[in-house]
C-alpha cells in the first residue's frame, strides 16, 4: 500500500449508497428523500420532515394526525430515568447526560436487540418523542428547577419551549426553532451517522449506535461547533473586537469555528434559511449588536480566507437569542439529527456489510519480546 492509497479521514471516499438524502457539493444543494431543504424548511413542520425521512413520503393530513398523536402519546419518559438524570454530576456535559439517557433507554427496552424495520421504527420515533423531554429535564436541573411535565396538546417545538422555559413563546420564536430542526435533520454521511452506521454494521442495536453517534457529534469539529460557536463571539465580545481577534486567532493556527466543511467549499446549502431565522430572532429580541458582531466577523474571515460558514454558524447565535444555554446546543442538535440517524441506521441494517476499512502499518518492524525487561 502506498501512501496515495491512504484516505486520510476518508475525504473523498463513497462508502455506501443513500436514498435517505443528496448533499450536491458543485450546487450547493441538500435534498431529504428529494426535496431541497429550503422549500421544506418553508413550507413544513418539523413533525412532517421526521415522517419524510422515516417514511420517504411527506405525510397525508390523516397519516400527520395519527403520527403526531403517537409523538404525543410517548413524550414522558419514566420516573427511573428522572432520578439518573438528576442524580448525574451539575456540571457534566449534557451531551454525555443525552447519551447517558438513550444508553438506559436500550436497556430497558425488551426488544432492544431486535432487528427489522418495525421494531427499529418503534424505537426511533419513541427517542424522537423522549430526548426533548430528556433535554429540558437537564436544562432545569441545571438551574435548580423541577420538571416540567410534557404537554400532549401542543406542536413538538412549542412543548420543547413548554417543558424548558414553563411557557411558550411568540409564534415566530417556535417557527425559527422548528426551522433549525429541519436544517439539522440529515446530512448524509457525516461523521456522527457514519459512527450509526459503523455500529449499525457489526449488528449491534439501535440504542448503542445513536449512543455512539451522540459521541461523535459532541466534537467541536461536527455538532459541537454550535457551542463553540457561540462560546466564540462571547469572548470576540463586539464588532469592532473581530479583526483583532481574528488576527490573533489565525496566528495562532486556531480553528474558526462555525467556518468551513468537508464537503461544502463554497457555502452550505443550509446557512441562507439559518442566517434568515437568525435574522427573524435579532428582530424579535432587538439584538442588533449580535447581528453587527456575526456580519462584522463572518465578512472578515471569509474576505481573508474564502472559507464560509457553515449552519452552526447561525444556529448558534441564533439559539443564544431563543433563551438555551450554550451547552444545550448540541443536545438540541440531537434532538433534531435522531431522525436522520436512525433513518440510516435502519438503511444499513437493510443492506448490510460490516464497516471495517485497512490500515497501513508504520510502526515496529516485527521483533522478539527480550527475556531480561529490567
Ligand atoms: C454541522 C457540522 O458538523 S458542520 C462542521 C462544524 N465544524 C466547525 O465549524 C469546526 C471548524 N471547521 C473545521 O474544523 C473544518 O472546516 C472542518 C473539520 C469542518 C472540515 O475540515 P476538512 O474538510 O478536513 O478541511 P481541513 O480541516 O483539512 O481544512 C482545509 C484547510 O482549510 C483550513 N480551514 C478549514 N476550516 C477552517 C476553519 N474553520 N478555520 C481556519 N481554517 C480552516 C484548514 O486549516 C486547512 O488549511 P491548510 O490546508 O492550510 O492546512
Ligand atoms: O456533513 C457533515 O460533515 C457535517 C454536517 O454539516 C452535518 O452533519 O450536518
């Protein structure tokens, strides 16, 4: 093997086929089952993107009722899992609390290791109606607050805000939430769905592989990057501070984060629709100098670099304005990307091949253990 065979972090590589969606790198494109992701994020809720995905259709008005009702219907998590979250160190991240919850999950689940469409679809959709209410528990722990209980009326983005905040906010609020939730749906194979699927390949179940994918979008690299995003700007603290810090960062050899992508050179197909419900949120909370500071450092680094954001830029100011802390993003992110996930998992499952790629060796020659060690 030379070392041009080596395809270091596989850039480049097709691995697998995947009707579930189609990112277009020369077009800037993304579409879900066929759909661009633009016009769904206008014209759907997220309730109907988690059917498409599942069911590659877009739901009927029936099919949407009896699908929301069943979210509705399994939103409350059990009392044993209350207590392991709340019993869970303050300070730990809470996406290791997420993967904690969908770990106990698995094991409470009789038919955790039971393959096939139907019982993966069961198991899907139950995390998809669980991990908001795993999320707000967390968040309210944090503060010193109670649970709030899921309601059963009300849409899945308007209980999110419900559950964590005792109350729903303005309709445009809820609407630019629901929006992330649709942009951060599915991507095709990156690294998190592609730890989903390599867990998926060794035939092991779905909870261990969403454990697994919930580890791997925790990185700052992948979905941590909404975090550190924001995490960013607070320190840059104004528009004037960008240049300098920027200065200082590249200097550095830092990593900007909410900048650049593995497959997108020239723009992520998603930022346009994000930036626009960031704009929505500014708006409403009269954040202007947010904005000033976002503008100020995105038209620096891209004029000096050429490298454009990519969604975790808006969405995590964006998020900021909507009243999470900055270390909910990522769980949010999960809360949303548990579709895609799964929708993959089942995917591989269907069509299966363990995942299990060469290496080439550059250590020790091959040598003899000596008797004497001392
Ligand atoms: C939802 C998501 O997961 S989107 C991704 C979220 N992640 C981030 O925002 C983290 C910041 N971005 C990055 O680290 C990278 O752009 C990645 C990891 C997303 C993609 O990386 P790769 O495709 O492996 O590109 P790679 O890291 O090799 O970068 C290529 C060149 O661009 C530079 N570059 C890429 N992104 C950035 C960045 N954000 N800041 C500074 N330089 C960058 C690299 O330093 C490298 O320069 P070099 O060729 O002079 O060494
Ligand atoms: O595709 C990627 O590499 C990362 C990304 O944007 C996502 O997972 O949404």
């Amino acid at each position: 093997m030379t070392e041009t065979d080596i395809k270091k972090g596989l850039a480049g590589v097709v691995v697998d086929t995947t009707a579930v969606s189609k990112v277009v790198q020369e077009t800037n494109s993304l579409t879900y089952r066929g759909y661009p992701v633009q016009e769904l994020a206008a014209n759907c809720s997220f309730e109907e993107v988690a059917y498409l995905i599942w069911n590659g259709e877009l739901p009927s008005a029936a099919q949407l009722e009896e699908f929301t009702a069943r979210e509705r219907s399994q939103r409350a998590v059990d009392d044993k899992l209350v207590d392991l979250i709340l019993g869970l160190p303050k300070d730990c991240h809470p996406m290791h609390v997420v993967q904690t919850a969908v770990a106990y999950l698995g094991s409470v689940d009789p038919e955790a290791d039971v393959e096939g469409e139907e019982a993966n679809r069961a198991k899907a959709e139950r995390l998809y109606a669980q991990l908001p209410t795993i999320v707000a528990i967390d968040h309210r722990r944090r503060h010193g607050l109670d649970p709030v209980a899921p309601t059963t009326d009300l849409p899945y983005a308007a209980n999110f805000f419900k559950m964590v905040f005792d109350e729903v906010p303005a309709d445009e609020v809820v609407r630019c939430f629901d929006i992330s939730m649709i942009l951060y749906a599915e991507h095709s194979f990156n690294a998190s769905t592609f730890t989903a699927r390599v867990i998926t390949s060794t035939t092991s179940d779905l909870y261990s592989a969403v454990a697994g994918a919930v580890g791997a979008l925790k990185g700052p690299l992948h979905g941590g990057a909404n975090e550190a995003v924001m995490a960013m700007l607070e320190e840059v603290g104004t528009a004037d501070k960008a240049e300098a810090w920027i200065d200082n960062a590249l200097a550095n050899k830092q990593k900007i984060m909410g900048f650049g992508h593995r497959v997108y050179k020239n723009g992520d197909s998603r930022v346009p629709t994000m930036r626009a419900a960031f704009e929505d949120m500014v708006k409403v909370k009269g954040a202007d100098e947010l904005l000033a500071l976002y503008n100020a450092f995105e038209e620096d680094f891209v004029g000096r670099k050429g490298i454009y954001p990519n969604l975790d830029y808006p969405s995590g100011p964006a998020y900021h304005l909507m009243g999470f802390d900055t270390e909910q993003f990522t769980p949010i992110f999960v809360m949303s990307r548990i579709t895609g996930w799964t929708a993959h998992i089942m995917e591989q499952q269907a069509s299966n091949a363990l995942i299990r790629p060469l290496s080439a060796y550059d250590g020790e020659e091959q040598r003899e253990v000596p008797a004497d060690r001392g």
